[in-house]
C-alpha cells in the first residue's frame, strides 16, 4: 500500500512539471512593425575626417546560425569548422564616401553572402583590412577606400579564434596574420570520446576566490581542443597576395607593433592550463621580434594566475598592462603592484609605472606611482603624459599630469573625485594622430582639450575644454545649447579648424552625423542622412520624470503614454529598470536620463508595449546605496522596494495609470530585482524577469558589486536570494533564460531551479528556455518569440488582471 502511494505522488509530481511543446511565435503587427526593420548602418571615419565607411548589418542572427557548431572552452565560444568566434556579429555590405559628398558609393567586389568583421585600418589609413568567414573558414580581405573596391588576399585558412588576428606593417603594403597550421590534429569529439580516467582537481591551500566564470575547461579532452583551436602560425601577407612565413606554430593571443614599426610584441600562451579561470589567467610569455621575425627578447613571463588575495582590487604580482608608448619610437610601458596586489596591504602607492625602451637591455626606467590601482596613460610628448587610478570601493578615479622624462617627480593630481559623480566629469581628453599613427594629446603650445558628456542639473549640455596644463585652469570653448534635441560629441577631426563630429538626434529625429565647427557656433553640415525606421512611434508622448524616495533621494524615469492615450483614462503600466549601486546618495541622485534621446526600440526594450495601450517607465532610477562603512547590500531589499514604490506612486499621482495593474521586469540583474520585488512587495501585478540569478549561494565569492564571499556574510547571500524566499512569491512571474548563457553567475539553473520551487509551493510561473541563446539574445526566431511570451503575458496577468479581493496598496509595500 505504501508503495502505492509513493508511486501515485510520483507520476503526480511528473505530471505537475510535465513540458510544453511550442514552435516559435510572432508578437503582434503593432510590435512586429517596431521589432522587424532595417538598421541603419555603423559609420568609422577616418582621422583627418576625409572618408566615411558605412558598414550594414542584419539586425538579427538567424537561429540556424547559432545553431551551428561551437565549442565553449576557458572562456572562449569557438566555431571550430571556421575557427571564428560563434557569437561574431557580420556585416553583409559596404559602403564609402567623402565625408562631405551626399551619396556614398557601393564598394565593389564583395564577396557573395559576405559575413565581414575585424575592420583594421591602415596606418595611412588608404585601406581596411577585414575578415570574410566563409562556410569552410575565415579569409583576409583588404578594401581600397579611393577606389571603393574590396581585394581578397588569402583563402579560408585564417584562424580567428583568439583575437589580434590581422595586424599592419608600417610600409602600408603587409600584415601579420594568424592561420592555421599544417600539423593541427583533428579535435576530439567529447559528447563520444571514451574517457581516459577521472578529472582531479587539487587545491594546496592557497585560496583561490574566483567568480563563478562559465565556458572553462573540464577535462584533458577539453584541454586538447583548446590547445589545438589556440595554435596558429603567423604569416606575413602582401596587399598583392603573396604570403611568406614569419613565425612556427605556436598558441599566439596577442600581436602588437611598436609605433615605429621596428619590433612586434608576440604574446603566447603556456601551460598549465586551468579549469578554474578563464584563458586570459592562463600562464603567458611576452617576446620582442624585430620586423623580419628575429627574437630580440623574452620581457615577461606571467605564471598561471589561479590565486588572487580577496577583493575586486586584487590584482596579480608581476609585470601587467604591458604595452607600447604611443609617443616614442618603441619603449615599452608597464604596471607592478607595489601591496602585493592585497588591497587590504596599507600603502601609500598600490602602483608604480616602469618604461623600457628598446633594445630592452637596460634597467627599467620608474615613470610614475599612483596612490590606487593604475588604468591607463594617455601619451602626448617627452613632457607631458596624462595617467588615471581608480579604487572600485570608494568609486574613486584620480587623474595624474606628470613629465615623463623626470621620474616620478613632476607629478600632479589634476582630478581627484568619484567616478559616479558624473556632474563633476571633466570629460576625456582629446587626441589626434602623431607621426607614429598613434593617438595621442592633442597639445597646442601648454594647451590641452577636454570633450565631454555635459550632465548637470539643468540637463545634458556637451561641452569642449581647453585646458593649461601650467595654470591648472579650463576655458569652455563649446557647449551645446539644444534644448530639444541631443547632441554627442562624436571626434575632435581638427582642433585648430574646430571641426568636430557631431551627431544629433530627438525623440523623433534619427541619429544623424554631422560635421559642426565650434569657432563658427552656427556652421553645422549634415553628412549623412538616415531615416526613422519607427516611423510608428513618431508621435509617442515621451519625457523624463523626477520624483523622491520616501528617504527624501531624488529619482527618475523616462515616461511614455500610450500611442492611444486619452486624458483621464487609467492604463496598464510595465515599469523596467535595473539596479546599481552607489556609494553616497549624491551621486546615486544625479540625472543622467535625456528627454531628447531618440526613441530606440531594441530588441529587449519594453517601449513596444505603447503601441498595446500600456505607460512605461523605463530605465527608473533604483540606486542602492550604502555610505561609508555600510555596504549597499546591507540593506538590498528595503531600498528596492523604496524605489518601486516611489516610481509608481510619482506615476499613480499624474493620474496616467490603474495602479492595480503595474507590472515590473528587467534582464539580468533587473530579473534579480523583479524576483526580490515580487516576494517582498505588493507592489505588482506580474512580472518578466529575463537571464537572472536568484539562489547568490551558487556565486559563492562575489556577484554583481558584492566583493564579500558567502562565508564572510551568509546573511547578505540569504537575504538577497529570491529562491530562499520562494514561499513568499505568489505574484505571477515569466522567467525567461538563454540555455547557453555565458555570463558570469547566470548559469540558465538558476532559472530552472527557481522555476521548480516556485511551481513545487504552487506559485503562478512559466519558464521559457531559448536555444541556443547567450546571455543577450540574437536570433530573430528567439527574439520575436520572447516578444510574443511578454505580450501573451502582459495581456493576461496585467491588462486583463481579474481584481482580487484584496486590491494591490499604496501602504505597506513591503512584505516582511
């Protein structure tokens, strides 16, 4: 008897979980006419601001293109019969034009079903090489911008699967190029391949708190693959055709000329490889060649990098970021920790900055220190170079103006602030071309230039600095003045003519460029003119609203009314957003929403549903902040709830929408915000959370901006987890995950698992699983049925909502 219970609970359990079978949907034609255009197209100028390419793309992968074959090894999705990355975006035609003519010329000779990508100029900027992938593999094809013709000058054995795979000689006239070897075994088909023995893994003590990375290597069949997709040989091929060899196989990642052209650094991978990192921590070897292929010498050798102190500031020991300087001839530039690379070691100086110039036999020569971890220098001459540090625990980012050729001595803090505190950017510095091909500072005399994004209280106003560098002081040299309109400072063509690129746009006017000249403010020419591919949406109602948390933070959202809107009638609401986190309210309260941007329906926008008769609110504020020692997951869900609660209040009292039918929905992160809004809110009617992680116990050393491990705050991992409050949830929720989603922490369980507690404690819940989709989604199969499943859902659970007997309140939002 008791066995016969136990089997009647179990084909009832089956039965309750049981799948649905479903081909692939359309949404509806008001969704489909938004969803199913043509892009317009990518534009690259070149530097002197002479030649435009137009560069066209589907806007859509096919999903018998992302069912073609791919391997997923150390980080890396490969497409092992072309040997190209298998989530590489194509473009499908080409064409150019002088920037200031007013129709662009077809480039001739493109090759049938072109799939173009790898665009690389030419130091003279007369051609672009790129890659054409084929169905038998990858080719190199170089286009000549005066005659608006493409040249195919290899076959398709070009191996693409590790980046940095065509590079140009200084003459103009060769590259180097990755292809595939002649001894290449023929790789190891896991799904069938008898194992060998068990895979071990061993740990000798030392802690290795890495994040949950996905694609790593599992077994020494994995590591054979890699090995074999990783080795290249490198040649030297002409723009006439020829190809000489140049190096031996080998797993080569990275290429890099000297600005001179003398030398080429040739990064390699070695093993042992890891099953814990991904391959850019596996143990590399940096070389110095001369042009014609000699070895000069070995200047780093950087061990596998498994075992990081704790910390998002952790970095390895060693030399790191080691790259060319953009101003000499061939000197080479690196970083070293000086703490270790221990963010909890106290230092004065966690960086220094150390330059080598060639032939790489004398000591290293120390350029600077910088008080937090070092990112970048920007080079301008003997003198003057511009360095940033940033610390992600305090948001704070310095600027440095130092002379390199004094060692660490004439240096100054010329920034010092949070990088979210955005009304006080001082934008990035301009840079031009030098003799080397090389950007670098643009320099007048002691005079330098800023461009930047122009975020204020009164609204968004790019601008244009000229900056001494003697005086430490800044002179506004343009700002844009559109109220009603947005203007992007695209490229500074000329300082001294004032030519910059522009592009221009408004809630109904496409992204068009423009060339302005700011010492003539009205002297502005169109040079391309794209049309509005949603011509549907012209007369949507759009603006920015702004309204207060009950703790007195100022928010915001950009509102949209319904296509059908009529005064004093109450709609439906979707409400999207997606948290981040502040470290002081300041920051976390600044407008950065601009009422002129074009309306831009992208593939996971919820700005479809005005065309259905619903409000949106996109991109509401949602900061989580945390000041001082306080951390702003300390307090996760009480401030999300907060934020909810004011966007739907600021929306109720305009009096545009039934507050009863408010839905809320957000990808990734924004899923995990919907599951936590759902289970600790009365906020909402339904819910869409797309790609989400809901159980952080399985991201067990950090997620998203949390560095502490579970062990240091199991509270912080419990209490932000929407699986452990999965009782809690009897709020409607569409889950809708890629299954071959790559990104860190959002393994497609996380869905699933959710899924089975929600519908095991009788939640009301569906999971759509996507083939073949990553993290973003690119098929239009897979795209235009995600449409459908929100639309579908949407309908029944918000607009159609049957009222409960219990209303959804304004009060008591928050659960527990």
């Amino acid at each position: 008897m008791k066995n016969s219970i136990r089997l009647f609970t179990f084909l009832l359990f089956l039965n309750g979980f049981a799948q649905k079978s479903l081909t692939y949907q359309q949404p509806s034609d008001e969704i489909m006419e938004l969803a199913d255009v043509d892009l317009a197209p990518a534009v690259i100028v070149d530097s002197e601001g002479e030649h435009m390419v137009l560069l066209y793309r589907n806007q859509y992968k096919s999903i018998s293109e992302l069912s073609e074959t791919e391997l997923r090894l150390a980080g890396l999705r490969i497409n092992p019969v072309t040997n190209i990355g298998s989530r590489t975006n194509y473009y499908t035609n080409l064409k150019v034009k002088k920037i200031k003519d007013k129709d662009a010329t077809q480039v001739a000779g493109l090759p049938e079903d072109a799939r173009l990508s790898g665009f690389s100029w030419s130091p003279d900027q007369s051609m672009i090489a790129c890659l054409n992938t084929t169905a038998e593999g990858v080719e190199v094809w170089v286009l000549n911008i005066a005659e608006a013709k493409v040249t195919k000058l290899t076959g398709a054995n070009v191996n693409a699967n590790m980046r940095s795979t065509i590079n140009w000689f200084k003459d103009n006239q060769n590259l180097l190029v990755k292809m595939l070897p002649n001894d290449r075994k023929p790789l190891i088909n896991t799904d069938v391949a008898v194992p060998s023995g068990p895979t071990i893994s061993v740990s000798d003590g030392a802690k290795a708190q890495n994040r949950t990375y996905q694609d790593l290597l599992k077994t020494p069949n994995d590591e054979f693959n890699f090995e074999q997709l990783a080795r290249s040989t490198i040649k030297k091929v002409s723009t006439n055709g020829n190809v000489e060899d140049f190096l031996g196989a080998d797993m080569y990642r990275g290429i890099s000329f000297s600005p001179d052209g003398e030398y080429v650094m040739i990064t390699t991978i070695k093993r042992p490889f890891s099953y814990l990192v991904t391959y850019t921590r596996f143990p590399s070897e940096s070389t110095i060649y001369d042009k014609n292929g000699n070895k000069i010498k070995t200047v780093n050798e950087v061990p596998l990098d498994e075992v990081r102190p704790k910390g998002f500031m952790a970095t390895r020991t060693g030399k790191r970021n080691m790259t060319w300087r953009d101003d000499q001839p061939s000197t080479l530039v690196w970083a070293e920790a000086l703490d270790q690379g221990d963010p909890e070691v106290d230092v004065d100086y966690r960086d220094a900055v150390y330059q080598q110039k060639a032939p790489f036999n004398s000591d290293p020569k120390l350029l600077l220190k910088t008080k937090q971890r070092f990112a970048g220098i920007e080079w301008g001459n003997e003198n003057t170079a511009v360095a940033y540090d940033y610390w992600w625990n305090t948001r704070n980012t310095k600027t440095y103006l130092f002379n390199p050729s004094k060692s660490n001595k004439e240096v100054k803090i010329i920034s010092d602030r949070s990088y979210q505190d955005v009304y006080s950017d001082p934008g990035n510095f301009v840079t031009s071309k030098n003799k080397f091909d090389r950007n670098t500072l643009t320099m007048n005399g002691n005079k330098l230039y800023l461009m930047g994004d122009g975020y204020s209280k009164e609204g968004q106003f790019p601008f244009i600095d000229e900056y001494d560098v003697k005086t430490n002081k800044t002179k506004r040299l343009y700002q844009s003045e559109y109220t009603d309109k947005l203007e992007s400072l695209n490229t500074a063509i000329d300082m001294k003519k004032g030519e910059i690129l522009v592009r221009i746009e408004s809630k109904t006017d496409y992204p068009n460029y423009y060339i302005r000249n700011i010492n003539k403010t009205n002297d502005i020419e169109a040079i391309t003119d794209f049309e509005n591919p949603f011509k549907s949406l012209e007369n949507v109602n759009k603006r920015v609203i702004s309204y207060k948390r009950d703790d007195g933070l100022d928010l915001e959202g950009t509102l949209y009314l319904p296509l059908n809107y009529e005064e004093g009638k109450k709609y439906p609401m979707i409400l999207w957003a997606y948290p981040r986190e502040f470290k002081d309210k300041a920051s976390a309260a600044q407008s950065t929403s601009n009422p002129n941007e074009f309306v831009y329906p992208y593939w996971g926008s919820p700005i479809y549903w005005v065309t259905k008769g619903y409000v949106v609110l996109d991109d509401a504020a949602f900061p989580i902040i945390g000041e001082g020692e306080e951390e702003p997951n300390d307090t996760f869900r009480t401030q999300l709830v907060a934020n909810a609660k004011a966007a739907i209040d600021a929306v109720d009292d305009l009096g545009y929408i039934d507050r009863n039918k408010v839905a809320v929905g957000g990808h990734s992160y924004g899923a995990f915000m919907t599951a936590n809004l759902l289970s600790h809110s009365n906020l909402f009617a339904a819910g869409i959370a797309r790609s989400g992680a809901y159980n952080r116990t399985l991201t067990p050393f950090g997620f998203q901006s949390e560095e502490r491990s579970y062990w240091d705050s199991p509270e912080t991992y419990y209490t932000m987890s929407p699986f452990m409050h999965a009782d809690k949830m009897k709020t409607p929720l569409l889950l809708i995950h890629g299954v071959a989603d790559n990104n860190s922490g959002t393994y497609p369980l996380q869905s699933e698992r959710y899924f089975n507690a929600l519908k095991g404690l009788g939640a009301p819940v569906r999971l759509v699983m996507l083939p073949k989709e990553s993290h973003g989604y690119r098929a239009k199969e897979s795209i235009m049925h995600m449409l459908w499943e929100q639309d579908q859902w949407l309908e029944k659970h918000v607009k159609n909502r049957v009222e409960e007997k219990e209303p959804i309140e304004n009060e008591e939002a928050l659960k527990d």
